[in-house]
C-alpha cells in the first residue's frame, strides 16, 4: 500500500514549483523507467503493479530505493498521463554541470513551449548522437513530466542547458551558428562546419529577432506541397538528418 | 450570445458518434480556420471573439453560416483547446471519394493511436506534396479535433482513406511497398520507384505481422546515437525529406 501522502507528493512533481523544492522529478512508463534505472540518475520511488512488478524483478536487481506495489488506478492519480498502467518513478535531479562545446553539433532551443516537442527533440538528439542542448530560459521545463515522456527514455542521455541564449550565442564568436527560416541554404545540399549550434524556433513565431541577428547561416527545407510551415520537431530531424548524411 | 445548446453542439463534436450523426467536425485555433474558409469545405458555424471577428472581416467575407461572437472562456467551453483564444468553426464532413493510386507517393498508416501524430504526418504529407494517405480501420479517426489542430491547415489539402489496409495492399500487387523499420535499406541512398506506397507503423509496435508480410522493401533509418526508436511523425518526415531529394 502506497500512503495517500506519496500519492500527493508524486502528483505535485507534475509543478515545477514542487519539483524544485524536491529537487525530483516524475518519470512514467515502462521504457522511460527502463532506462532510468540503467542510468546514473538516482532512483528514489518506484511504484508499479503487481504483474509489473513479479515481470521485471531483474531490471531493478540493484535499487536501493522505496518501492510500492499499486493498481492502475493510483498510477494514474500519482503521475500525469492517463494512460500509464505500468510503472511509474521518482528520480534526484541532477546538479548542473558546466557547458562547453567541444568539436560536436549542439541544438539551440529558443522558446520551445511545448513539452512533446521538447521530449521529441531530445530523443531525435539522442538518435543522432547529439548530446548536448541550449534552452533559452522561457523554455518549457527539461523536467517536466511530459517532455521526460516523449525523450522515450532519451533524457538520460542528453543534457539541457537553460541559459540567456542570445547572450550566450553573443559570446561564442568562434562557433558557426545556423537557424532554421522558411528562406536560406538548402539543407539538402549544405555542408555543416563542425563545431556548431543550431537554432530551433518557437512553435509559432520561429526564431525571435534578437537571435536570428546572432544566426551567421540561415538554412530552410526544401519544400514541394502547400503546408505553410513544418513543426518545430520535425524540422529539426530533417536538419539532423542531412547533418549526418556523410557519416 | 451563443445558445447553450449550441456549446454543447459543438463540444459534442470531440466524439466520433456525434460527428458522425451530425456529419460535422470541429476545427479550432486562427490558422486552421483560415484555411477552412479557403477551402471547398462548407463552413457551418464560426465563432469568434469580438477582437478576432473585427479584424478579419475580409477573411470570411463570402462565408453565409451562422456566425457567434464569443468570449474566450465559450470558446474553450465548445472546443477541446484549453489555449484557444481566438476562433473556432463547425464545418460539414465532405463525402468519401474513389480512392485511386496514380504516379505518385502515397502513405500508408497501420493503426496509429495519437491523434497529433496523425495530424502532424498530414502537415508532413502537405508539406511535400502528397495528397493521399491510406489508414487502417483502427488508425485515430481523421475528424477528430486534436488531429485536426495539428494538421495546421492540411487537412483541406490531404485525404485520408480509411480502409481494411492488409486487404487494399494485397490488392496492389503492381504498386511497390515500402515499410519502415530498423533494419532496411538506407533511406540516403535508396531510390524509390514511384508509384509506391510507404508503410509507417504504431507508435509502440511498429508495422503489424500482417502488413509485414506485403511490403516489398524495408527501409531504415541511420542511428548514430543510442535511441531506440524514433517517433512515427519523425520517421515519416525523415523519410519524405530522403524521396523527394531529387525534385
């Protein structure tokens, strides 16, 4: 039995504000708690049913922490989707580290709002190797329940790094900078320098005016039908995509 | 002043059993209703708030429905949008055409469950050019809201047959069949026959055993990193981006 306390505290973690002051964050899911509990980040809660619980004894060998047994029922009152009738954790935040670039490819995420194309973004980083991520600070949250479900698993492998991104651009001179515009190079037939950063816009209003001044090449995808834009996502793998294409 | 009963109407819409009995869809937010009011689709209902409805008087100059000035809290009342604050309009489902296959790509979705995945691969077909799309009979119903709000507007563009797909592609033995899976041919360097029909799977499972079986080559996707999978819409993009490189 879970107490009605945990349920609540659980619950709270879908709030920043509650996430902060907890420092832990709510993971939910069989493949997001699958590679949590192969990664470095701390397991504190876990709470799953009963068949999931007998099925994977083996995955969680080696967790030291509380774990409960619960219905579905209360897995959809602790965590945030309505459709989890598995598992669900909690986890230790991790402290920030330092953010460098090293000869590698880093995204640029500027005003991103929403939390599925976040998540989605971090897993398509993770499919291509990319490992690192700037997130201006009006950002939606890296910890956010949703966005940790759509990386499927991929936030244990890429860091998010909310800073004020235009004066970090500014700062990186050396760096080449490229942005996504319905105008510019053909990403089908540019060849990226490495380093670089590449900058994703917001969901409406795409990359605001103070970065696209940092943005020294602009690069679009070719088009052929009638849509009037692509989703902030799905631009970012085609880039990624054509990025790798010579590897 | 909207009715109430009229609310209700349109709230009604969220399910298929209303559409259907009604033969009517809901469509939310300034761009889809945009591109409703240019498109062959018959407009209803529109309602908007009183800024919205002043503003784009040219916009539904020729439109002779009903039309309703509504606060914003009406408006996400009647709609399935907790963030739309603008407009949303009612508008007749058209008749199911013969669905035909000339030189052309076209897609095929086997049981695709999240209706923004299925609006966003809509946005992705537009995007590129194709106009038809083939969809199990339990792939997430086309005139659902939040497939609609993600289509951003294509939905006016791209048709969506719904049909028993293992039966329609066993039929279409002279139409080459692509699938995508994580193991294939390279999508950067194959080159497909045209016409063909390109097979994405289910968010969790992929392409059934059944449909398996009648794809005539499998595609993959290179991974550089260690995701495990990349989500359906982004497949597709990815997929689209690599057919159409030589246009």
């Amino acid at each position: 039995m879970i107490p009605k306390q945990q349920v609540k505290f659980i619950n709270s973690l879908q709030y920043k504000k509650y996430r902060k002051k907890a420092q832990a964050f709510l993971i939910e899911g069989e493949k997001c708690v699958e590679e949590l509990l192969n990664s470095d980040f701390e397991t504190l809660i876990l709470a799953g049913t009963t068949e999931y619980l007998s099925q994977h004894r083996e995955r969680f060998k080696d967790y030291k922490g509380t774990t409960y047994e619960v219905t579905e029922k209360i897995l959809q009152q602790s965590g945030s989707l309505k459709t989890n009738n598995r598992v669900l954790a909690v986890a230790k935040m991790k402290e920030e580290q330092l953010f460098t670039i090293g000869n590698e490819y880093v995204l640029a995420i500027d005003d991103l709002q929403d939390p599925g194309n976040l998540g989605t973004i971090i897993r398509i980083a993770d499919w291509y190797g990319i490992t690192k991520i700037l997130a201006s600070e009006n950002t939606v949250n890296f910890y956010n329940p949703k966005v940790i479900h759509a990386t499927m698993g991929s936030f244990t492998r890429v860091k998010v790094h909310y800073c004020d991104l235009s004066l970090f651009l500014d700062g990186r001179s050396s760096i080449k900078k490229y942005g996504a515009f319905l105008n510019g190079e053909n990403v089908h037939t540019i060849k990226m320098s490495v380093p670089a950063i590449i900058v994703i816009g917001n969901e409406a209003n795409g990359i605001s005016s103070e970065i696209s001044n940092l943005i020294d090449q602009r690069i679009h995808i070719p088009k052929i039908g009638c849509a009037e834009s692509l989703n902030a996502a799905i631009a970012t793998a085609i880039i990624c995509d054509n990025m790798f294409r010579d590897f």
